[in-house]
C-alpha cells in the first residue's frame, strides 16, 4: 500500500492542479481533466474537448445561454465555449488563484471569473442567475448536498445543470467491511470522501429531492478511466518520462483509474439534470 500513501501526499500538496505538458497539451489555456476516449481519439486536447462537448450536448448548451462554469481549471474550457459554442455570457469560478490571474491575462472578454470555491456561490454577487451550469470533471472532489446547495441559488427557473461524479455501482453491497476500507484509502488518495459517493438510485434521489428533473445519468466508466489509464500507458512507452513531482501525480492518477474500472465497484458517470422550481 506504499504507492497509496505516496500519492495521497502529492495530492494533498498540490490538490488539483496538472501540469497538461506532460499529457500533450502545451497551450497557455491548457485542458486538465481525464477526457473521454473513443476509439479515434489519440491526442489529449481532443480527448479534454470530447469530454467537455459530452456535458455540453446533455444540457442542450446553446449561444444565448448565460453560462457559469465552476472548477473551469486553466480555462481552455472558457475558450471552447466562446469559440465552439459561440457563448457570449460566460462567467467562471476557479479555486486555483494562478489559473485565475492565468486566465484574466488571456481571455479579457470573459465577463467573469473569481477566484472561490463553487461550494459557495452564496457569497459571490452574480449580477443575475444563469441558464447553465457546467462543472467538469471536478465536482466528485465535493459533497453533493453541498454542490447542489450551492448551485440551487444561482441556477435559473428551468436553467440546466451537467457535472461529473462517481457513483457506487451494485458490487460496493457485496463487499465486506475490509474491502471498502481499501476503497475509502483508494479514494482518499486521490482527495475524494467515500462517505459522499452513493449509489445510481440514491444519487437520483438527491437530485430529486432538490427539485431537479429530467435527470439523466450517464456511465462514462470506459471512456474515460479506462481511456486516461491506456493513453498515459501509451505515452510512458513512447516517450521518456521525467521524474518530478507532476509526472508521478499524473503516473498514479492513471494507475487508480486503471484499477478503478478493472474492478467495476466505482462507476464515473455524467449527470444532467434541469431545475424544476
């Protein structure tokens, strides 16, 4: 259990952040999640974008959405929007404070960005709410109660919400008490609560029980954990790997991936989901 206890010490220093050179994305706008993998896809932008558009196309984004992206990380995701989806109204919300300066310096157009956590939206005076809400590949960092909580009051009457999470699939009830305990310490590692995941039916409920429908839940397992886990197996082979603190994070990021969906018992899945109130 050494590699474990190794990379939960380089996430809890470096939390969130990638370094996406060493997953071939040199842009000053850099992608930085997992992507999502079909069987054409080979570069790691390409794959970040499929992932955004997969969230995208759920929530029906169009360009006269008022768009808030939360967790939006170095901002090529702000960048796709404008340029792909033609949204003129985009505000963001980012933990990390040199992503936001990062992205100030780049996108001046963007009508906003702020430097806060997305679990509290409370406490940031949005001139109105929005029509969308996207959050890539960050949100199972958090409790959902919270997230929902949070979104609740910026999300407008029928505005629609997409974001990530992981989910229990039916083999977590089969385990005994020692196995999930390897499950809670695998999850740690990578700075995720187990006590937050739950099952397909409870995590509808949730979302329910918050006055969201239409929901939909979609299992992205393959596609992108298995996706990151063969493209960075890939890249080791081709390329020599550095040693530094980056490319080990991301080395035992893609080896939890691989082991997750090996498994089956952790399920990543995409929710969409429109307010009912």
């Amino acid at each position: 259990m050494k590699w474990l206890q190794a990379i939960q010490q380089q996430f809890s220093q470096h939390k969130y952040a990638i370094n996406a050179k060493h997953l071939g994305d040199d842009a000053e706008l850099a992608w930085s999640n997992l992507g999502y993998w079909d069987d054409a896809t080979s570069s790691y932008p390409d794959a970040c974008r499929q992932l955004a558009d997969q969230l995208a196309q759920a929530v029906h984004l169009t360009a006269k959405d008022r768009l808030l992206d939360l967790g939006c990380g170095q901002g090529a995701s702000l960048l796709h929007w404008q340029q792909h989806y033609h949204v003129q109204n985009i505000e963001a919300v980012e933990l990390q404070s040199s992503c936001v300066i990062q992205i100030q310096k780049h996108l001046p157009q963007l009508t906003a960005i702020y430097p806060h956590s997305f679990l509290n939206l409370k406490l940031i005076q949005f001139t109105s709410g929005f029509d969308v809400v996207l959050c890539i590949d960050a949100a199972y960092h958090s409790n959902l109660n919270s997230l929902l909580d949070s979104v609740r009051s910026v999300l407008n009457s029928k505005g629609r919400l997409g974001f990530h999470y992981l989910i229990w699939s039916e083999k977590w009830l089969e385990l005994n008490s020692l196995q999930k305990r390897k499950y809670q310490w695998l999850l740690k590692a990578a700075d995720v609560n187990s006590d937050h995941l739950m099952t397909e039916s409870a995590l509808k409920q949730t979302l329910q029980d918050y006055d969201f429908a239409e929901i939909e839940i979609r299992d992205l397992s393959k596609d992108v954990l298995q996706g990151f886990a063969n493209y960075f197996h890939k890249i080791q082979q081709l390329s020599h790997q550095t040693a530094d603190l980056d490319a080990f994070k991301i080395r035992m990021t893609a080896k939890l991936c691989r082991k997750l969906y090996a498994e089956g018992v952790v399920k990543y899945v995409q929710i969409s989901a429109k307010n009912n109130k």
